[in-house]
C-alpha cells in the first residue's frame, strides 16, 4: 500500500495517505480497548518510538531479543494505521501494546470505561517542529517541506499532518487530573533522567524491575542503542518510502536543537503564538539542555 500522494481528511485533520485510510481511522475510533491494554499516545516526533522501546523492554524485564528481532510497528502497531487489526488478531502478546498519534477529542469515546493503561508523551515544541520538518524532507508520505518559515507557519497553524500540537497537548493533559490510568511524561525526562524515566512507567504499568533488569532497560533504551537497532531505527523501510540518503530516522535525540534552526524572529514569532494558545495551560517546558539544573 503506497498511496504516497494520497492524503485523508478525517474530522477536519489531515493524515498521509500512506497506511491512512477512512475505513482505518474509523475503525480507530471504535476500537474495543481492553483493560490490559498499553497506549502509547503522542503527537509526532513527540518521543513515541523512544515511549514503544522502553515499554518493550520493561514488559521483557529488560531482555531485547523482543526489542532487536521484531520492528517496532509490528510490536506496537498504530491504531488508526490500516494494518493495525491484522496485526493485534495474529498477536497472542499480553498486554497488548498500541501506539496513536490521534487527539484525545477522537479517541475518548472509544476509552470511555476501559481500564487500559495510557502513557501520553510530549516534547517541548520547538523541537517538535524542527524534528518534523527534518522528517518531512525523508519522508515521501508526506508533503513537502517547504522552507523552514513556511513549515513553521503550518506547524504554528495547526496545518500539519495529525493537525494542530496545542489541540494535541492541551486536550489529552488536561485529564491528567480526573483520569487516574493515564501517566504523562517527556521526552525531556527521559533525555535527563532514563533510569528515572523508565522507574515511572514500571510503576504506572505495576512491572517492578530489579537493579539488572532496570540497567538493562536503561541500556538497551539509551538513543545510540536505539540508533543502532534496525528493529527501532526504520532502515527496514524501502527508500522509496523514507529516503535515507536525506537523513537518519533517528537523527540527534538532543534538547534545545531548536537553536540551531531558528532565527531570533522566528523564536519571537513562536513564542507569540505560544503563550496565545497555551494561555490557562500550566504545563512547564524544557527549552534547552542547560535548563538541566533548573529542572532538579
């Protein structure tokens, strides 16, 4: 299923084409969660396939043959992707790992009732925006790029494939304090602290793990193990697909990379945008690696 110039539009939110269809992102919305189920939801380029990898390896206890002989789509396949279905009927794994880049305003109704463990990641979004439009350059799912201004205007506008980063954020945060199944964590905590990162979802998924399974977490986990692993690092993908002579997947897995990208004008431009749309939102960010102390 190429389909590469293919978008769908699905409740006013764009999706590439490529392994999106109308009948796939329906039957995202009606999916019958179990209560043993692990989601792993996340705008892109948010921390997901770092999120896929710790929660494998915590539910190995630590051992990465799972990790290094089964790809990550295939162990925790994306709900609102076509292949999903086939993917979980043909698995026997308990619990069963599912991954989304869906909002929260499309999914509640589906998780309404269910007891499935959700683990929502963000990432601060500056870095956000230059990841995605790196990505953007190798990926030939999805439109193209552009200049950077342009891609920051359409991150900005929330005209992005998978729609709009403040909606994304906002909306699945904001049940943090009513929905006791849902653990939110960063990508920055898990850059600044792994072994800490990998502590909180064990306990959220009640997996405690001694010292030699944590260290083994902690080591298969680590961004240049997942840079090494074709199960994690998507050069299984054909080049017609993900160009990789443009980039690597996984590219610096660095806070505050933002810098080397933005002028001064665009900085304000985001930041002017940023406090409109976040305004009432008391989530904190961090913007760069030197925040490191401040974050202690």
């Amino acid at each position: 299923m190429a389909r590469l110039d293919v978008t769908e539009v699905f409740h006013g939110i764009s999706f590439p084409g490529h392994l999106h269809t109308q009948d796939s992102l329906q039957f995202a919305l009606k999916f019958p969660f179990q209560d043993t189920d692990i989601l792993i939801v996340s705008y892109p380029k948010s921390g997901t396939t770092w999120m896929q990898e710790i929660v494998t390896l915590i539910s190995s206890r630590g051992d990465p043959q799972f990790s290094k002989t089964v790809p990550n789509w295939a162990r925790s396949p994306w709900l609102e992707q076509h292949y999903c279905a086939a993917v979980l009927e043909a698995s026997s794994a308990t619990p069963r790992v599912i991954t989304t880049h869906l909002p929260y305003h499309l999914l509640c109704h589906a998780l309404q009732g269910s007891k499935a463990k959700v683990i929502y990641v963000s990432r601060n979004p500056k870095d956000v925006v230059v990841s995605f439009y790196h990505f953007h350059k190798m990926a030939n799912f999805l439109p193209e790029a552009g200049s950077f201004q342009e891609f920051l205007n359409r991150f900005l506008g929330g005209k992005l494939s998978f729609g709009s980063w403040f909606d994304h954020v906002k909306g699945w945060t904001s049940q943090l304090a009513t929905v006791s199944n849902l653990l939110h964590i960063t990508y920055e905590e898990m850059s600044l602290d792994l072994q800490g990162a990998i502590n909180k979802v064990s306990s959220f998924l009640q997996c405690s793990l001694v010292e030699d399974e944590l260290n083994n977490c902690v080591k298969h986990c680590s961004f240049n193990s997942m840079k090494d692993n074709n199960m994690v690092n998507y050069t299984l993908i054909d080049e017609g697909i993900i160009d990789h002579s443009k980039g690597a997947f996984m590219r610096r897995g660095k806070i505050g990379d933002w810098t080397n990208l933005f002028t001064e004008e665009q900085n304000q431009y985001f930041e002017s945008v940023f406090n409109s749309e976040m305004q009432g939102c008391t989530l904190e960010f961090v913007w760069e690696e030197r925040d490191k102390e401040e974050t202690r």
